[in-house]
C-alpha cells in the first residue's frame, strides 16, 4: 500500500515524498514515511552508531526500539536537538543481557524504567515503553511495561506521540498512531485525549512552552480543556511546579511563556499574587538576564514584586531549595535599604547577601538602590581592616563577643572615611577597649 502525504520540514520548504507502508503496525489509518536520511543528516557519526548499536542489541534480544518525542519531532521541524530520546520495549538493565552493551554503560535507572547509557561518548536517555495510569488527578503515574503503541498513546501532544524505529530491519520508519505529522504540518498542538491535563496537570506548563518556542497555536478543544484544568494546578506539588518553573527559566524567552501562563490564570493558580509586573518584561526579554544562573534569576525575578512575607510563602508553596530560598529571602535585607543611608549602614544590610539577588534587585529597581548595591559591590565590601583580632587580644580585651563588637565599630568607622591608617585603627580599638 502506497500513501502519500507533504509535509513541512523547516529548511527542506515543503517536501513531497512517497512513502512505503511498514510492518510496525497493520493500521492503514497511520501515516507512513521515512526520516533515515535526516538522521543521517543531522546527527553525528557517533550518535549515529550509539543508535544502531541499540537498535543491534533490542532486536538481538526480540524487542523493537525507537527514537521517540521531542527527538522525532524536532528532526522533522529541523530544530536544534538537545537530547536524544529512545524508547525501548524492555526495561534498559534487560539491554545488557545480550552482551553487546555493558553494565557500567547503564546509569540512574530510575523507578519509571528510564536510564542514562553511554555509547560511543554519546549519553542518550533510553527509557522503557510503558503504559501509565493516573491514581489520582496530579498524582504520579502508576507504570507498567507495555508496547510502544501504548507508550506513545500515553504522551501529552500528538507531535510528542512520534517514533522512529532504529531497529535495523525498519531503520527510520515513523510509528505515528496519532495524526502528529498532520499537527506539526499545520502547526497545531492538541493533546491525545481529554482527560491529559487532569490526569497530569504538568502538561499544561509544557503546552505554554511549545506554544512559545514553536510558535503553534491549540486546536479548539485543547484549549477549552485548558480553560477547565485550574484544580489540576492547585493540586500539584510544590516541586513539579518548580520544576516546571525551572524548565521555563531555561527558555529562549521565558517571558513570552508566563505571559501566557499568566494570560490562562496559571500564575495565580500558584499563588494568587504571582504575576508578570512591567519590569520584569524588561528584564526576562531575550538576552535579558542579568545573571548566567538563568534558573536561580527566574525564581528571583519572580518574587521580586511580592512582598517579604508572600515571598517567603512562596519558598514555601513550591518546596524550594535552600540554594534558591535563602537568595529570595535576602531580598527582604535589601528591601531595607534607604536612601541616605551611610556606607557602614548599607554594608552591614548587603554583606550576607547572594550575588545573584543583588543583580536582580540592582537591575529590578533602579535609581538609588541600584546605586547603593553597585557602591557595595565596587567599593566597600572590598575593603579590609589592618588589625585583627587577635591585635586586639594583644591589646588587652579579655576573649568574647566584645571582640566581634570592637572589630565592627572600627571597620564601620573605616568605611564610612573616619578612620584611615593602621594607626588610625589602633587609636579607636584602644579606646574602646574595657580594661581586663
């Protein structure tokens, strides 16, 4: 049986090709074609004998495997790859019965049957074909092994719901039991099947991500799905949300995606005065951030408008990090910056505070903080005492905390210009030395 189809493939314009029905699936309803040569084309010689040797090893063992999801998707939108994706219908550790891949090559195997392989200096994520049903609305999948035909039925979009075989015997044939070629040719994201963002709300992050960087817009239905599925979101965890946050940071333009998750309500949905304020969209333009830690300045750009206590609220609600919580609470110290304060004052405000959150309010607020927070940066946190200590020990100050006490009125008077000179400090810390 011979179909015929055109579809789009980036810089190819449009490509009109026959393409030979395979023997994955008996359907006449599935679209059939052939992406061998892109592989060819767009990955390397490396990656390229990593996918074969796995493709060997799954058929020597009677199972098939595939290239899956955005992997698939992205050759045909001739997008920039970042990861390799394989779906295999056996769990990865069953890969090294064969005695082609070895155990050491197999890595974090995780409870959903996925693993990180090297092959060729290539890491690839290969992951098991799975079924999954959903206990509870937002809750974890439950996972069990099942064909491809199930693992692709599972999966949120049907331009994510594409395999290619790299089996050898059906090299590069596309398994699309979803009409996602059709989708990607008119640019449309749609999801599989209703009950997709009930049964895991994450996916509704993920459609405002695709929306923004393949720049396709939602059939009807989805988007009225979106409409209906806020409960979803205020049931998650805190840490999917994050995660999904993080994922959004890392975009080429966050901003673009929560405007729209802003536009759906998602954002308040999180809390309820999360929100997109006008600087922001000046900082989380493209090429905007002000830090290369693009996921730590997300999250700091994000609660800069809120106020301390729903900033703390927020750590709270998304189960963040200490690497992330305590910047976000050093917000609160820089908040109590005025203006007119003396250096010492601002010193003593900025001295614990991460570099990161002073970048962000730096740039977020302009004016006099900005100039407060470039005075400390440039300035006053490099400057150092001449004595010690220990110098005031020798002094004659018994052990204590008066010594801490000491130390800080002279380097305050230090950076506020009162003192200068090593003698200069001597003189004040023998003044304000308590006889033994």
């Amino acid at each position: 049986m011979i179909s015929r189809f055109t579809y789009r493939f980036g810089l190819y314009n449009r490509l009109e090709t026959d393409y030979q029905s395979s023997n994955l699936v008996s359907s006449s309803a599935v679209n059939h074609m052939n992406i061998s040569d892109l592989i060819l084309k767009r990955l390397t010689p490396g990656q390229i004998s990593a996918l074969q040797l796995l493709g060997r090893t799954s058929e020597s063992i009677g199972v098939r495997a595939f290239l899956v999801g955005g992997t698939v998707r992205d050759l045909i939108l001739d997008r920039a790859l970042t990861d390799l994706d394989v779906s295999v219908e056996c769990h990865p550790q069953e890969l090294t019965a064969s005695g082609h891949i070895n155990t050491d090559m197999v890595e974090k195997i995780s409870p959903f049957g996925t693993a990180k392989v090297t092959l060729s200096d290539n890491l690839i994520d290969v992951a098991m074909a799975r079924a999954e049903s959903y206990p509870s609305p937002g809750a974890l999948p439950e996972v069990t092994k099942a064909r491809i035909e199930d693992d692709l039925a599972r999966r949120d979009f049907t331009i994510n719901a594409l395999a290619s075989s790299i089996t050898p015997s059906t090299w590069g044939e596309i398994l699309d039991l979803h009409g996602g070629l059709e989708d990607i040719d008119s640019s449309c994201l749609r999801v599989l099947h209703n009950e997709s963002f009930s049964d895991d709300p994450t996916r509704i992050f993920r459609a405002a991500r695709y929306l923004s960087r393949l720049e396709f817009d939602f059939d009807a239905n989805t988007y009225d799905l979106i409409a209906e599925a806020h409960d979803g979101i205020i049931n998650l965890t805190g840490t999917r949300i994050a995660n999904e946050l993080e994922k959004i940071f890392l975009e080429s333009n966050p901003l673009d995606v929560l405007q729209i998750l802003e536009t759906w309500d998602v954002l308040a949905d999180i809390q309820s005065d999360l929100s997109v304020d006008n600087h922001l969209k000046e900082l989380m333009l493209p090429g905007g951030y002000p830090s290369n830690d693009r996921k730590l300045m997300g999250f700091l750009l994000l609660a800069l408008p809120l106020l301390g206590t729903r900033r703390r609220e927020l750590c709270e609600r998304l189960s963040l990090a200490t690497a992330i919580s305590s910047p976000i609470g050093d917000l609160d110290r820089i908040d109590g910056l005025s203006e007119g304060m003396k250096p010492s004052q601002i010193h003593a405000r900025l001295t614990s505070c991460h570099d990161a959150a002073l970048e962000a309010a730096c740039d977020y607020y302009g004016g006099w903080v900005r100039d407060q927070i470039v005075l400390y940066q440039t300035k006053l946190r490099e400057i150092t005492l001449d004595i010690s200590g220990a110098d005031v020990l020798a002094m004659g100050l018994k052990e204590g905390p008066e010594i801490g006490r000491v130390i800080e009125t002279i380097k305050s008077s230090l950076i506020d210009g009162e003192i200068s000179s090593k003698e200069d400090q001597i003189k004040l810390a023998q003044s304000l030395l308590t006889p033994c």
